[in-house]
C-alpha cells in the first residue's frame, strides 16, 4: 500500500496534476504518513472499547473503578495507541521513508514544535473517539457507522487528500474545525509548510480545540450517566 501512495502522488507530481508549493520528497512523506496514521482513528480506540463493554453488559466494571471515566479511556487509549505507534507506525515510516528518498530533516526548534503538536493531536484524536464512544450509550450500537466516522475525519483531517488541494471556499471551513488538527497541522509542521504566525496560529487552534473537547467529554458523561441501568447484584 506504501508503494501504492508512493507512486499515485510520484506521478501527480511529475505531471503537475498537484500544487506545486511543495517539493516531491514533502508531498510523498505528507501522503505516506497520512496512509499510516489513518490507522490510529479507524482501528482500536476507546469508542470500540466502550461499545463492546456496553454489548456484553460489563461496563458497570470500569464504571464503579475510583477514577474518572474519561482519564480511564484515555490511559487505555495512551496505551494501545503508544505501542502501535512504537511496533508498527514509526519503524515502517521510518525505513519506508529513508529507502524512498524522501526523508525530511528537521532542525531541534521544528522537532519540538512538531512533538507538541503530535501530543496535542493525539488527545484531539482521543476526545472526538471518546464522545463518539459516549453515542453508544444512547444507540447501544455504534459499529454500523463506524467506518463512516472513520472515512469522515480521515478525509477532513486532511489524510487522504492534503487540505491545501481543497477548494478555497471548502478550505475556509475545514481550517476551521477540529479534524484539521489531528493529522494537517502536524505534518505540515513535519514537511515545513507552516512557520512564524502560521504555526503559532495553528498550535493554539489545537490547543483550544482540546480544551474544548475535554470539557466536552466531560459533560457528555455526566449526560449519559442518567440513562445508565444495571440489573443483577
């Protein structure tokens, strides 16, 4: 599938079929990554986690555990999600990356912003799967439109197709949501395409929106614990 992506956007580029504000090597390693982190949205996550216990009638388990919900949701997800990152993501990335040639070098000052900007994405990525888990205690149900969510967020966080590609009236809205901060801005970051103002506008983007989305969160479980019954000692 990587030398799919690699070649589909090798041949765009050659063609001019894509904006040219970018290099080649920034193009691919935009689109590479993008194919790869689109599995930390559509496989595992906290929303399945919470469906299944919801299913089998066992969630009342992590309910009455002395923590809070959504910091218990967050560790697992940290977890899971940290390890995938670690076995599969960055070692394939990485050697992908270095045998195609497009392997982007980054000074210490854009490798900490762009660390900054993973994290904050990661707990964005963790807050929207976690009010989507909280549907399921409304529905019961949630994998029948999982794969849509899936395919929403991956097309408006920009991993399928680079934001920068959209129409410029489409463009003014997606910027403006939260998905833009999953995947866009950190590789933007990544490929250099956000510096100066832009990058400090785009990093309080993130920081806002994963404010709010806690928050959110928060209030969602205290919404959904009214509708919560358990039968049975």
């Amino acid at each position: 599938m990587l030398y799919v992506i690699y070649s589909l956007w090798s041949a765009l580029y050659a063609q001019g079929s894509v904006a040219l504000d970018v290099s080649r090597e920034q193009l691919i390693a935009y689109a590479v990554m993008g194919m790869l982190f689109t599995t930390f949205i559509v496989r595992g996550g906290c929303q399945f986690y919470i469906t299944d216990k919801i299913r089998m009638g066992t969630i009342d388990s992590d309910i009455i555990r002395p923590v809070n919900m959504q910091w218990h949701m967050f560790m697992r997800d940290f977890g899971e999600k940290g390890s995938r990152l670690v076995t599969f993501l960055l070692p394939i990335a990485l050697i992908f990356l270095v045998v195609s040639g497009t392997w982007i070098w980054l000074d210490i000052a854009s490798f900490l912003w762009l660390l900054l900007s993973v994290i904050l994405a990661f707990i964005i990525t963790f807050s929207i799967n976690y009010l989507f888990g909280m549907l399921a205690f409304v529905t019961l149900n949630i994998q029948s439109i999982s794969f849509v969510y899936g395919a929403i967020i991956s097309f408006l966080a920009g991993q399928i197709v680079p934001l920068w590609l959209f129409p410029e009236s489409i463009q003014r809205i997606v910027l403006l949501l939260p998905f833009r901060s999953i995947f866009d801005v950190p590789m933007s970051i990544y490929i250099g395409r956000l510096a100066d103002a832009e990058l400090y506008w785009a990093i309080a983007q993130q920081v806002f929106w994963a404010a709010v989305l806690l928050v959110l969160g928060q209030l969602s479980w205290r919404t959904v614990q009214k509708r919560i019954v358990s039968q049975g000692g």
